[in-house]
C-alpha cells in the first residue's frame, strides 16, 4: 500500500481529480454569477409594433405636389428585448419615401417606405409597405373670396346686406390638377340664431370643385375678415288716437291731441307697407273734465319694434246741458236717405226768421266696426263685423259728412278667452244724434295658434 500511494503515478492521478474538480467549482460559480447579474451566452428574441410613426416625403417642394402619401404607418420590430425597448422608447429610426430625384415623372406611381436610423440587429417590418401616391407641379393661383351666410339665422324682420370681405383675394397654391377644378372660394362666416346687429368676425377659407367638394390645397391667408351689415326696414307713421266708450253725461270731448305725433315702426318691408297710422285707443267714459294721459302704445302683431312705448294724449272737454246729445269726429260709404221735401208744406206760409231749421236723416250702410285694446297673445273674431248708422241733425252739417267721419269700436282690452256680447262705442261729428242697427256685437276672443 505504502508502495502504491508513493508511487508517482498515484500522485498524477490524485492531482489530476484536483484540477478537475477545481475546474467544475469555478465554472460553475461564473454561470451562477453570469445569470445574477441578468447575462446571458443566448439573448432573448421578441417582437415589438410601434404604432402610427410619422412618414416623411423627400422630393421638391418648390416645383412639385406629392398627394396619396399617409401621414403615419406602423412599424413592427424584431431582435434583442433590450434593444426593442430602447428603439420603442427613444424613436430614433425614420420612416421615409424618397422622391427627390430630380428626374421623377408626373403621375401616378407607386412607392415603398424605407427606414433608417435603426440598429442593425434590429429586424423592421412596415405596414403598409407601399403607397400609390401622385406627384403634380406646383401651381399658385390668386383667386377672389366670396363670403357666405345662413340667412335663416336672422331675426324675424331683420335684413342684411352684402358682406364684406378683407382681404378681398387670397393666393391657392396646390397641384396644377387641383387648382384648375377650383370653382369657389368661399369664406362662411358663422353666426348665431336671432342675429339682430351687425358681426365682424373671422371666417376660413376653403377652396371647393363645382360639387362643392372641398380640394386638398393650401391658401394663404388661411382666414379672413368679414363684416356683415344687419339692420331691420322701418317706417314713420302719425299717431292716432281713436276715442272708445261713452262721454259722460254733461261733458262734451272739445278735442284729443297726442304727443308725439309720430312713431317709427320696425318690421319687414312688406308688413311695413300695410300699415299707414298707429291707433291709439282712448276711452272717454270717465273723463270729467281737461284731462292729460301717458299711455301705451299697441305694437301691432306685424311689426318687430316700435321707437317708443308710450305718447301722452290731451283730452279738451266742455260742459253741456245733459239733454243735449254729442259725439265726438272719428273716422269710413254712404247711403243718404233723402231729405223730405219742405216746399210744399210752406209754399203759403210765410217764413218767420228764427223758424228752426230742418232736420234731416242720413244712413250709413256697413259700416266697419273696428276691435281695440286686444291683449297680445289673442285673436278677436267678431259674429258681425258691419252694421248700418243713421245720423239726424242739421241738413247743413248733414250734407258733408261721409262714412270716413264715423269710426264704431269695440273694447276688447279687459276681455279674456271666450265669447262676449260688447256694446258698440260711437265716433261720429259733433251734433248729430245717432242709432245704430245693432247696439252690441258678439265677439270669440281665442289664443292665437288656435284658430279652427
């Protein structure tokens, strides 16, 4: 034993296992500390797609329209974990088509997207992989700017005219196919519902084929401004005040002036032109004496505005014994019964000077009855709106007078919905007595709309 173990062959074995099992330990201990430390003989392979990257176009800008090339596409990449997310993190690559040859011919033509930049153990993969696109010369062109509006959106009654634009033309630069399909230009100023004064504002331009289908073009300035005029027609009529009801017994109405005499009406022209006075309806039935009054002023239904709300009215009045009987001028044909004939009664008979002076009769046939004071919101519809008027007095005073001196109202202004029978108010010259055909008058006061 003591042979073998001295033996030199017995020592080359026992350090041949040494060194091999020193060679073990230590290799293994590095791979331990090879994957600690994230190392590895093998990377990892993965794939990775990043999403909507800008494409850029080389070609000549100065001389040439390239259309048909899409803004952005997708790029899938593949290779090392590490360095995809390095790539997707820092974006350096670009994708790009290149048409700056300056030899290209017009046209339609079809080309790919390269990528550059990109670390060469990266794999790249673009969607799409190619484009039609279409490369056209240049061309600018100056063209004028109409501008436009909704009209609609005006106030009722209100009008406008036609807008202004600054500047007046614009220069459109574009493919030479584009800018010759150009058949507007037109610059839409936007504006509200109720518009009722005048607008300056900005509107953009856009260039249209005569479809009206926007181009693809480039327009310098891009906006411009515009001013729209709205106003509203008016019209300046007199004042009219229309006496309602009864005077009281003793007092005569002398006079009924109004101030101011005039007011402007605000509306469209065709309402405007129906329209030749403003009644103002005064009721004389609680009038004892000279009296002032401020009141408002109707706006008919017709009419968008009025220059003032109120006018102040003047009443003149005098006593007069209670047995006389009055009425005061207002206002429409006639048919006049004829006079008894007087000559033959007093052929024989002298005349003595202060012999009183013949009465006569004079009849007026549908005559026109006029509602007044009507609350807005309501319509009046009278059973009868005519009736006939028989006047007596002095054939002098008789003989000039016509249906336009007479005026037969009907007071509606403390009525509601619904039907009432309204006693008719006389208007006629002074000194006349008077009977009417029909003393009231059935009237059906509904909202309006709702009209059957």
């Amino acid at each position: 034993m003591d042979k073998f173990t001295n033996s030199a062959w017995f020592m080359r074995i026992v350090a041949f296992a040494l060194a091999a099992l020193l060679f073990i330990s230590i290799n293994f201990e590095m791979e331990s500390d090879k994957k600690s430390l994230g190392l590895s003989t093998a990377p990892e392979i993965s794939t990775e797609t990043i999403e909507n990257v800008p494409v850029e176009v080389y070609y000549d800008r100065e001389n040439l329209v390239v259309s048909g090339v899409p803004e952005t596409v997708d790029v899938t990449l593949k290779g090392a974990k590490s360095l995809l997310i390095n790539a997707k993190n820092q974006r350096g690559f670009k994708v790009y088509v290149d048409l700056s040859d300056p030899e290209i011919s017009m046209g339609n033509r079809t080309v790919t997207f390269k990528i550059t930049d990109l670390n060469d153990k990266l794999v790249a993969t673009i969607d799409p992989e190619y484009a039609e696109v279409n490369v056209q010369e240049r061309v600018t062109k100056e063209f004028s700017v109409d501008a436009e509006y909704n009209t609609s959106l005006l106030e009722d009654g209100y009008t406008a005219g036609q807008p202004t634009v600054s500047p007046k033309t614009v220069k459109i630069t574009g493919a030479k196919d584009a800018i010759e399909q150009i058949s507007y230009v037109k610059a839409n100023l936007e504006i509200s519902k109720g518009l009722n004064e005048t607008v300056n504002g900005k509107a953009t331009v856009k260039a249209l084929d005569r479809d009206l289908n926007k181009l693809d073009v480039t327009i310098e300035p891009a906006s411009v401004a515009v001013s729209l005029e709205v106003s509203i027609p008016s019209k300046t009529v007199s004042i009219v005040p229309k006496q309602t009801g009864k005077a009281k017994d003793g007092v005569r109405i002398k006079s009924i002036s109004v101030d101011p005499k005039e007011v402007t009406l605000f509306g469209s022209e065709t309402n405007l032109e129906k329209i030749s006075e403003l009644k103002l309806p005064v009721n004389i039935s609680k009038i004892d004496g000279d009296t002032e009054l401020e009141l408002d002023l109707t706006k008919p239904g017709s009419v968008q505005k009025l220059s003032l709300g109120k006018a102040k009215v003047t009443i003149r009045t005098e006593k007069v014994d209670v047995d006389q009987k009055d009425a005061d001028p207002v206002d429409e044909e006639v048919v006049q019964e004829p006079a008894q004939d007087q000559e033959e009664e007093t052929e024989d008979k002298p005349v003595e000077e202060d012999e009183p002076t013949a009465i006569e009769s004079k009849t007026f046939n549908n005559v026109k009855i006029e509602p007044v004071g009507l609350q807005d919101g309501l319509n009046a519809e009278l059973e009868s709106d005519v009736t006939s008027i028989t006047l007596r007095g002095k054939a002098d005073d008789l003989k000039d007078i016509t249906k336009d001196d007479i005026n037969l109202t009907v007071d509606l202004s403390n009525l509601d919905e619904g039907t009432h029978d309204v006693e008719l108010a006389v208007n006629a010259p002074a000194g006349m007595d008077w009977e009417l055909g029909t003393k009231t008058v059935t009237v059906t006061i509904i909202a309006k709309g709702e009209e059957t």
